[in-house]
C-alpha cells in the first residue's frame, strides 16, 4: 500500500527558505516520477515540481523556477527545498504519484510566507 506522508511546512517571512520532505512507504521512489503540487486558498491545485526516474531530471513550474529545487534519496524520501519564498507562494503542498494506475497523495503540509 502506498503512503506518502509530508511534513516541513510552516510560517516564513518573504524571502525565507523552507525544506519539506515527503517520506513514502510501498514504493521506491528513485524508480518513479515523483511530484510536488499545492493548492491556495480558493484555487486549483496546481503543479509545482517533478523529479523522474534514474537520472531523467527534473521539471519546474515557471512560478518556482530558480527559487525551489527537487530532489530524493534513493529509496524513501522527496525533497523540496523553497528559496525567496513569497506571499504568492503560500498553499498547501501535496507530494504526489502515479503508481498502478492510480494517483496518490499525500495529506498535505501547510506553508504560509507573510510579514
């Protein structure tokens, strides 16, 4: 059964850094392309950042571009490490997989960017 568990969200003042993990069971996920996503307040959920299997690299929203940065060890975690966060950044972020024919999620980890 997959499991995807995020964690590391919180409050930050603009311009500041935040890493969140998504720490995954039943799955390998150096195997897999792994996914971040976040929904704001009254929006979609929105694509963020994917990392693909072995060394296929990695894609970005052109919201996050030079600022976040995906990344994964071998087996069980996904990282996302967010720089020169903004306000506009705040949502909830969802680590996500495409594995057996279905979508999983996580439960999501809350990060607000305000003064």
């Amino acid at each position: 059964q997959v499991q995807l568990v995020e964690s590391g969200g919180g409050l930050v003042q603009p311009g500041g850094s935040l890493r969140l993990s998504c720490a995954t069971s039943g799955i390998v996920v150096s195997s897999l392309h792994m996914s971040w996503f976040r929904q704001a307040p009254g929006k979609e959920r929105e694509f963020v950042a994917r990392i693909g299997p072995g060394g296929s690299g990695t894609d970005y929203a052109d919201s996050v571009k030079g600022r976040f940065t995906i990344s994964r060890d071998v087996v069980r975690t996904v990282y996302l490490q967010m720089n020169s966060l903004k306000p506009e950044d705040t949502a909830i972020y969802y680590c996500s997989v495409f594995y057996r024919g279905n979508q999983h999620w996580g439960q999501g980890t809350q990060v607000t960017v305000s003064s």
